[in-house]
C-alpha cells in the first residue's frame, strides 16, 4: 500500500478538509444561517415550509416531566424514530420496528422497554448526544418504510442517499448502506458501505467500505453495481431546493426514499464530509471550481439540476483514483 501526499491528491482534484472549510463552508455558508441545519427540528419545520417532504412529525419532549407522558404518545404505535434535535454522526437515534409483549424492538432486533426509551430521551435532554453536550429536546417522527428497491441492499438499518449541493447545483452524491459491522446504521465512520452514484443517471459507479473497494455487500451478498436509485430527478430537485431553502452555498443534503411517499428530506448539514470522493473514484474540485466559473444567478433551478446531470456525469473525463492502491487520509471529520 503507497501513501500520497496533499499535492498528488490536489493533483487528482481532491478536496482536502482545509480548502473545504476555508475556501467552500467558510466562503459560502454564512453562519447565521448553521441553526437552520444544526438542528433538526428547525429543519423539519423549515422544509415543511417550503413544500419541501420529510418523515411526518409525531411528538416533541423538551422537559423530563414530558418524558413521563410518552407512554400516552406510544399508546398503539409500533414502529417510530427518537431523536435528538442537535445530535450528531447518527448518535442518540433509537429506531423501533416493531412492538413485543415484553416491549419495543429496535431495528437490531434488540427488545428494548418502556423504561429504556425514558432513559434514552432523559439522555438526549441532557445533552448526551448533541453537539457540544449542549442541552437538548427530542422528537419522535414516522419511521420510514424504504422503497424495496434499496431496502435488500441494507442491513436492518434505513439506506439514504447523500447528495453534495454547492450554489444549487448537486455536484456529488452518493447511498449509504448500513451494515451488521456499523450495527444497523448508515454511517461509514463505523462500518456503513458508500456507493458512489452518478449524477446523470443515479446508477452505481463503485461501492467502498472502510475506504476500500468492494463489489458485494458484506452481509446480504447482493452485488453493489446493479443499484440503480429510484426517483432520481426528484433526489436532486431536492438538493436544488435545498439550497434556495438554507442559502447555504456547501450543504450536505441527506434524504431517504418512502415505499408510499417517496424522497424524503432526513437531515442537511452545513460540513458534509469528504469520503463521497473516495466513494465516487473522483474528486469534488473540478466541478466546484467549474461552478465558480459560471454566471449562477440567471439558471433557473431546473437548468441548474439538468446541467449537473449532463456535465457531472462519471464519464466526462474526470481523473479516476486508483484507490485500492492509495491509502488516504481520513478526509471525513464524523459529520453525518
């Protein structure tokens, strides 16, 4: 295994975690604007506002003496998401998936009780899982029933598809697999596949965990090449959005496709990481600086999607990474 260094990889148009946050966040994303992201709530509510789909708003706990009266909450549901409003690389979610005599069972199969999911939202208050150990509140929303299509790829956790929106335009995206080793959740920190997705069409350019190439998923033994996203014009028309919602110019937007509903805005993030480019074989710098170079203000967000598609395809030239023979640095910092 050969390492290369920051000029050979700025060579091949990596973007490095230092030009992301001086040159993108700290240029296009104005910081009064981060509370809109940060917390998820806000979020939700911001979406709502613009027309925009996300899983459906059950309830909201924001005191201890509220987290008495969740019994009254749950009363008949058997499946539902907790979770904290300003948490973190997937930390303090607890995702219910069906209700047992003996109590709530998670997406792991683990039955948890009504005492356990107390303890888990008194946790969340107290800043157990925010950001910073911030005071915190939870909220329960509608657990999504993924689309068939990507549901078999998964390992017990919910897919969703990460797509990089930069001044409007969604220049990189890429599906998230959870794993039996990320236990059950879609994070590649701790073990969750990356499927680099071509912009033009959606289909599956290569698959990577842990960074490193591989053809199959690990746990359900599908082939990772023959994925092919569902609704994919829509995915980017809500990245696009996404934009004009925030006016974060560098946002990260994460959305999961519903059987019935179908895209559905999960979370944005204000400093999504950089392992999409390990995901994609190609680096972000050449499509960001081409938009840079352009005349934004008079597309309209349709020309902005319908350029992305035919410019940002994988087969326009890019300088493709061997990287099964480079041993990168981990670009990514734990965002979601």
């Amino acid at each position: 295994m050969r390492w290369i260094n920051p000029v050979s990889l700025a060579g091949h148009g990596i973007l490095g975690m230092n030009r992301r946050n001086v040159g993108y966040i700290g240029r296009y994303n104005d910081r009064a604007n981060y509370p809109l992201v940060d917390n998820k709530l806000t979020t939700k509510h911001l979406a709502e506002e613009m027309g925009l789909a996300v899983p459906r708003l059950i309830d909201v706990v924001e005191t201890q003496h509220e987290i008495e009266e969740v019994a009254e909450t749950l009363e008949g549901m058997d499946e539902f998401v907790a979770k904290p409003a300003q948490g973190s690389g997937g930390k303090g979610i607890l995702v219910v998936t069906g209700k047992k005599e003996e109590g709530y069972q998670k997406a792991s199969g683990v039955v948890v009780s009504l005492n356990d999911v107390k303890r888990h939202l008194t946790n969340t208050l107290s800043g157990l899982h925010s950001l910073g150990g911030r005071n915190d509140i939870a909220f329960f929303e509608e657990l999504v029933n993924v689309t068939p299509t990507l549901a078999d790829y998964s390992h017990q956790g919910v897919p969703d598809i990460r797509l990089i929106a930069f001044q409007g335009f969604p220049v990189m995206g890429m599906l998230r697999l959870a794993t039996r080793s990320s236990d059950g959740k879609a994070n590649l920190h701790q073990g969750a596949i990356g499927v680099g997705l071509d912009i033009g069409t959606g289909r599956a350019i290569q698959a990577v965990q842990y960074d490193r190439i591989v053809t199959h998923h690990p746990d359900t033994g599908l082939d990772l090449s023959d994925i092919s996203i569902p609704h994919w014009h829509d995915l980017l028309m809500l990245a696009a959005r996404s934009f004009e919602a925030t006016e974060l110019g560098y946002l990260g937007c994460d959305i999961v496709i519903d059987r019935d509903r179908g895209p559905l805005i999960l979370e944005l993030n204000a400093r999504p990481g950089l392992s999409i480019q390990i995901a994609n074989n190609a680096g972000l710098l050449p499509r960001l600086t081409e938009i840079e170079g352009m005349n934004i203000r008079r597309m309209a967000l349709d020309d902005r999607v319908e350029y992305a598609r035919e410019h940002f395809q994988s087969s326009t030239g890019e300088t493709q990474l061997d990287l099964v023979d480079i041993d990168m640095v981990d670009t990514e910092e734990g965002e979601t």
